[in-house]
C-alpha cells in the first residue's frame, strides 16, 4: 500500500525508526496498533459503502491479527497487523518479499472476499439447502492442496490461482466479491458461464437480506494482536515455514539447455550470477503468472543459482534470449509444482 496521506496518529510509536533486527525481537502485542487513520480504514470505509449501496445493513467488524482470516461463526474478519503501519509493510516485504493485500485495489480484494466468509456466518446462510445445492456443503474438508482446472467456467475468477475451486465455502466468498465490487458488469463479463447462476443465486439472496439485521450480533475477535504474545521473528519463522519449499530438484536437464559447463564456455557470463541478476525482476513476473508466494519462487531460484555455481556453469545462448527462455523455464516449473498438488490455502 502506498505511503499513508493522513497522519497515522499525533505521535509515532518508537519502534517506528527501529531497523528490521530490533523490530524482530517485539512481541506482537506490544505494537500498540488501531486501525482508525491508516489507509487500511480508508478501504474499510469503502467496503461499507459498497455494502451500504445494495441495501445490507450487514457490516463486518474489522480486527488486526496475524493474518487474513474470517474464523467460523464470527461476522467479522482478520486483518494482518501489516496493514496497520506502513513500517510494518515494509518489514512484511523484507521478509516475505510481498505484501499480500499491500495495495488499495489488493486490499478491497481480500476485503471482499473476507466479508463474503462474514456474512454467511452473520446470517447462517450455510444452513440453506438452497445454498448448499447450490455450492456445496461447508462440512466438506479443506483439501491440503488441490489442483484447480483454469478453464473452468463453472466458477468465477477473483483471487489467484482460481481459488473459488479449492472449497464450497471460497466458491460462495469469491462469488460475492464478484457480485459486490463496484462496475463489475458481472452479468455482461459470466454470460454463458454456468458460474452466472451463482452470481444471480447471491443476487437474489442479498435482495432476501435488504435491510435485514444479522442474526449473529456478538463481535468476537480471535486472536486479536492485543492477546499475540510471539515476537516478529517467531511470527516470520513460523510463516516462511508455513510458505516455505517443498520443492524437488529436478530442473538441471532444463538449465543446461541454456548454461553449459563445456570449458569453452568458461569466457561466457556465469549462470549464477546472470540469474542473480534479474532475480527480483524474473521472481515477480512468474509470481504474478501463477500465484505462488514470492517468497517460495525466490527460494527456487536460489537452489537453481546454488546448482548453477556448483555445476560452474556458464551462459551457453545470447543473455537477451537466456532472460526471455529462462523466465519461461521458472513459470513451467513453478506450474508443474502447483499442478502436482501444493497450492496456497491461506484465505
């Protein structure tokens, strides 16, 4: 998210000037974060207008934590602490290498989606057979991983990686996202789709709640930032574990097809450092390609710089086509990773 245009508070916290060491060693608890003045309350000011332009009096309640999540039962969500601060933006990019939801348009994304989670719990739509024919039943297991078909038209397309596929309950979450955000001409863009009749199914089912209160009324937060006792860095250890590399080594077939270890190729560039070059530039792209983590990309690459010094190999094609082939070679491997069963259920 861009640089906050309003004051954050009449006073900044001290961790504020710290460096990224210091700030690790802090419990979680002791930022001291709210919500009110930070661009974060800016989209949740949207999030109520676009709530508000439909007729629901609905609104979700909105706390920091740990991550985004709306918890069973609860008519509210869970915001990262990340997004409270700017300086926590920018420590989340350093140790992550992203920041998920880090943009105004990202933001109301997830927001969206959250809220779609949030309201099915605020009026227990779940309970519906309508509903549960309509897309399945929540008592379904979250799958471990799942491997979605891209060119479904049974489902719509919101988050990454086709997300609306990994579980009844995303499919209904990602169904109201589409059908809220603003100009989505949802019934023009899913014209032929079978994914029409859920959009029109949530239609329906919003004008059923017009002016409705929730039947859920309490405003339980779990795992509020205030009661997180883990520092910053076991937080960040915990979840770069969680996103880590599962990941097998079996691309030297394919880098040797564009880096050769024939010593007459000794004079050529070295592979690890052309790599190494354009990293961050080739890890973004294929990122946004497939919607794997940053984060697990960026240690892909540094096996493959690893193997490269190893094997001392050398750039073996012209450099502009070696960047053009090797991002090719990243997002196949990236896909095949995926689509042999690891997916990101986060959400």
């Amino acid at each position: 998210m861009s640089e906050n245009n309003q004051e954050m508070t009449s006073t900044e916290p001290d961790w504020v000037s710290w460096s990224d060491e210091q700030l690790l060693d802090l419990r979680i608890c002791d930022l001291q974060l709210r919500i009110p003045g930070t661009e974060l309350s800016t989209c949740i000011r949207q999030l109520s207008r676009e709530l508000q332009s439909h007729g629901l009096v609905f609104r979700p309640h909105i706390w920091l934590s740990d991550d985004w999540y709306s918890p069973d039962g609860v008519a509210g969500l869970a915001v990262p602490f990340y997004m409270g601060h700017p300086r926590l933006a920018k420590l989340e990019l350093n140790q992550m290498l992203e920041v998920e939801g880090g943009t105004s348009e990202a933001c109301m994304r997830i927001l969206r989606h959250e809220t779609g989670h949030a309201i099915e719990n605020a009026y227990h739509l779940r309970r519906r057979r309508s509903r549960q024919k309509m897309f399945g039943k929540s008592s379904v297991p979250y799958p471990d991983c799942y491997l979605p078909k891209p060119y479904s038209k049974s489902f719509v397309l919101h988050l990454d990686m086709w997300y609306a596929q990994s579980h009844p309950d995303e499919d209904f979450a990602e169904t109201f996202a589409v059908w809220l955000r603003p100009n989505s001409r949802w019934r023009e863009r899913y014209v032929g789709w079978p994914a029409l009749k859920k959009l029109e199914y949530v239609d329906g089912l919003m004008k059923e709640l017009v002016g409705v209160p929730p039947i859920v009324t309490k405003k339980e937060r779990v795992d509020p930032i205030g009661r997180l006792q883990k520092t910053l860095r076991e937080h960040y250890q915990s979840k770069r574990e969680r996103y880590g590399l599962d990941y097998p080594n079996f691309y030297d077939r394919d880098l040797r097809r564009l880096f050769s270890g024939d010593p007459d190729k000794a004079g050529n560039p070295s592979a690890a450092n052309f790599i190494r070059k354009f990293r961050k530039e080739v890890r973004r792209k294929v990122a946004e390609w497939t919607g794997e983590y940053q984060y697990t990309i960026d240690q892909v690459l540094r096996d493959m710089i690893t193997h490269c010094r190893q094997k001392n190999l050398h750039l073996a094609v012209p450099e502009d086509q070696a960047k053009v082939d090797f991002t090719i070679l990243l997002t196949v491997q990236t896909m095949n990773y995926l689509h042999g069963g690891r997916h990101r259920l986060v959400l």
